[in-house]
C-alpha cells in the first residue's frame, strides 16, 4: 500500500494595522500551505508582504485567500456580488498577493476563497462561475483549493483548471459533505484531542463523523486547520505529529 499524503494548510495573514489575529510565524514552522489574505477580508499590504517573505524562507507554499469585499465582517457575511465585479475582485486580490510572492523569490502557488464566498460556491453556479473567471484573468493554470463535489471544483475542471480537494478539522460536517454553517451550534470543533483525532482519520481512512453522528467520506490532499482558532499554531504541531507518528507524509500538494 502507498503512504499517506495530506498537505496541511491555514488561513495567515489575517490582520491589518497593528491588530493581528494569525500566529503567522508559528504556524509557517508547521504547515505546508499558507492561505494569505489578499486585503478584502483582513490582511494589508505591509502585511502580505511580510508573510510571503516568511513563506519563501520556509519553503511553504503561498496560496491567495480570496474574499468578498467584506472588511468588517472577517468576509463571514454573505453578499450579493454582479459576477463580473466578482470576478475582477478575485484577480485584482490574486494579482496583488502576486506581486509580494515574487519579491520574495516565489509565486503564488493557488487559491482559496474564503468565509461566506467558499461557502456560496460550493453550490451557486454564477458566482462559482466568477471566481473561476477572476482565476483565469489572473492565471490559466492556477490550482483551485475548494470542497470536493462543490460546484467551484466542479467549474474548475470544465474550465481545465487544476483542483485541490479539501477536508476541515476543526468543522463539522453535515449529512451531505458540506460545512455545517457557523452559527449552528457544535459547528466549530473546539476540543483539541478531537480536532487531532478527526485529522488522522480523514488523512488516514478518508473519512469524519458528521454531527449528526453519521460516518461520511472525506478524500482529500489538503487538511486546513484555521488560523484563527486559540492556540492554533499548537494545535497544527500536535496534528502535524500525530500524523507522521501515524505513517503519513505531510507534504504540499504538487
């Protein structure tokens, strides 16, 4: 049998100004990936900077965290967004975090939509259909992180782009594969022995216990454990250890 792969990523750089809100440099000595906010829903340009700078001196892979407009709310709101203002504002947010990554001796590697765009494209058609244009403006062959089956991946693949299948640790799942939405109860995974035994059976058996209790199927190459969560950075330590004590091969995705 082939060992286990499981790329790990977190959302970083997620602050601006003086406020902070990711253990950037802390969590860039554990994962593989690093989801970089592009300005829309945190992250500055002072900010952007310093985080890619940090992801080439440590070998980990830049990936552009696009979002809704949506300063205040953490892009966490859900919006209604003209595809074609959509789309300009994913390559406009690809192309700045662009120009920080290749400063620093590297590029970025995919993208990621974040918060309440992430979860609007798992099934809307339209604004699937803008993140992918705003995508190709910026890249034709940029890599798109997203939930398997979600209409994104689904758009990704027709449109000949490269997809990256991705599981949650730290979230609970429903019936049906998805995300059970922030403000229901029990849909962030808080416990720390839970959260590190969730990731070993979804790099391991491909598989997680949805709320309601039911076993579900989860493949996936890349486990994101949030940036945001208390005592993050610590947590993707134990997580990172747990699986290679387990036989898995942490690694970025190619």
């Amino acid at each position: 049998m082939s060992t286990p792969t499981i790329d790990l990523n977190a959302d970083l750089g997620e602050g601006f100004g003086r406020w902070r809100l990711t253990d950037d440099d802390e969590l860039l000595s554990v994962v593989t990936s690093a989801n970089v906010a592009c300005g829309f829903h945190a992250g500055d340009p002072a900010t952007m900077r310093r985080v890619c700078e940090r992801a080439a001196e440590r070998g980990v892979r830049i990936g552009a965290q696009v979002s809704y407009r949506d300063l205040a709310g953490f892009g966490r709101r859900a919006m209604d967004v003209p595809a074609a203002e959509l789309a300009a504002e994913v390559a406009y947010q690809i192309g700045a975090l662009e120009v920080f990554a290749r400063a620093a001796g590297t590029r970025v590697a995919y993208v990621k939509p974040h918060g309440a765009l992430y979860n609007r494209v798992v099934h809307d058609e339209d604004q699937a259909g803008a993140v992918i244009e705003g995508v190709l403006l910026a890249d034709e062959a940029m890599p798109l992180l997203g939930l398997p089956g979600s209409r994104l991946l689904e758009a990704a693949q027709e449109a000949g782009l490269p997809v990256v299948t991705e599981a949650f640790a730290d979230r609970a799942y429903t019936d049906e594969g998805t995300l059970v939405p922030r403000g229901e109860e029990g849909a962030v995974i808080t416990d720390a022995d839970a959260v590190v035994e969730r990731s070993l059976g979804m790099a391991g058996a491909g598989a997680v216990t949805s709320l309601s209790g039911r076993e579900i199927a989860v493949r996936a190459r890349s486990l994101c454990l949030h940036g945001d969560t208390p005592g993050a950075a610590d947590l993707a330590r134990r997580v990172r250890s747990r699986l290679e004590a387990a036989g898995v091969r942490v690694a970025a995705f190619a």
